[in-house]
C-alpha cells in the first residue's frame, strides 16, 4: 500500500522568508496529491494540489512541485507570514479507484514575527 | 466544493459508553470517507463509508468498535463503541467532491474520553 513520508517534521523560518516542506510517496500510481493546513483546534483545510500530469502549481505565495520519476513532492511559502504557522499534511492518493487519502505525519510550521 | 456539516462538534464522554457522530454533506456524493486524528498526530482512515452496504474498514479498525452506516448519498454516522481514553481523538468526515474530484474535510468532532 501507499505509503507517504514528510520532512521536517518542524520549521522555524523569519517572516519573509521562504519555506520548504518535502514529501515521498511510495506507490508510483498515485496521481493526486494534496496539501492542508491545520491551524489549532480546527480542522485540515485544503490549500493547494497537484496532479499527476503537472510538474508545478501555483497560487499566490503558495506552489506545489511534483517529480513523478523520483516520487517526491514538495510545497513552497514564499514571502512568510504569523498567519502561516500552522500544520501543513501532504497526502497522496489513487484517484478514480479509491480515493483514499494517506497522510505524511505532519510539518509544524511557525513564522516568526 | 461541498460543505460538511458534522455533529456534535465536541463531547466529553465517559468510559465504557458509546457515542454517534453525524455527517451530512450539502450535496449528493459518491465517497465519504471517516478519518481519526489523535493529539499531536497525523489523519489516518478508518473507513470508507459505502452506501447501502457495510462499510470497508482499514487495517486496525472494526466494525464492532466503529459501526458506520450510510443511508443515502448525502449522510453517515459514525459510532465510536465502548469508548476508552485511548479514543479521545478528532474525527472527521471526507467526502470527494464529484464536481472537483477534491477531498475535503467536515470540521471534525473533538472527542475527549474520562
């Protein structure tokens, strides 16, 4: 099965500046592979995705790269701010079959003021 | 995307007893999924929730001590049995949006064990 490692599992970065959380995944038929972020108390939100047949994504200060050959993918901050920190989970799964989400074990990310 | 509503939010529960956690999605659906998040950690699955028949559950989970029901296209219960403090976690509800084909989540129930 799927199986899905994340780094760091903390990051401590100046606001401004940019951060960097990494993913591997396992199974070379996932084709889609989401980021949340989960402030406290509150629950995962969907932030940005990407699919399979994309290498790079992005949204405003936020981009998710994919490199399918290496299974790894990897999100990007740039231009950090406090409202940043939070838990950010990247996930991977089998589209059109299962659909069922497996989660890397989490990045606490804190920007500092 | 589709929006989640789930019930109740939070509950403190005693040992030994039983509580249901409600789903219900603003749209029909063809996959929902319950995930378990315990403090500190990251979501695992527990279940697919199959609607109109039992539910497929993951390595480590069982029907005994998490009975699911899926009426219909729109809702499902999840039923966390003879609870323990080892169960005080965060469930949540997931449903693949048909529209977007996108995962999102319910706002979860916090659930606290004594």
């Amino acid at each position: 099965g799927e199986n899905v490692e994340q780094h760091p599992s903390t990051l401590s970065v100046q606001e401004g500046d940019s951060a960097v959380i990494k993913c591997t995944y396992s199974d070379s038929a996932s084709n889609y592979f989401p980021w949340y972020k989960q402030e406290l108390g509150k629950r995962p939100q969907l932030i940005i995705d990407i699919r399979s047949n994309v290498g790079e994504k992005k949204d405003q200060r936020i981009a998710v790269t994919l490199n399918k050959t290496a299974k790894h993918f990897s999100l990007h901050i740039t231009e950090t701010q406090p409202e940043d920190s939070a838990v950010y989970f990247c996930a991977a799964v089998l589209m059109d079959s299962s659909y069922k989400l497996i989660f890397g074990s989490g990045t606490r990310l804190l920007v500092r003021p | 995307s589709a929006v989640i509503s789930q019930k109740p939010s939070r509950d403190i529960c005693q040992r030994g007893t039983s509580l249901t956690i409600q789903c219900q999605v603003d749209s029909q659906v063809t996959m929902m999924f319950w995930y378990r998040q315990q403090p500190g950690q990251s979501l695992t699955l527990i279940a697919t929730a199959n609607q109109g028949s039992e539910a497929t559950y993951e390595s480590g989970f069982v029907i005994d001590k998490f009975p699911i029901s899926r009426p219909n296209l729109t809702f499902s219960t999840l039923t966390v049995s003879n609870m323990s403090p080892e169960d005080s976690s965060i469930y949540l509800c997931s449903v693949e949006a048909n529209s977007g084909n996108t995962i999102y989540f319910g706002e979860g129930s916090w659930l606290t064990v004594v």
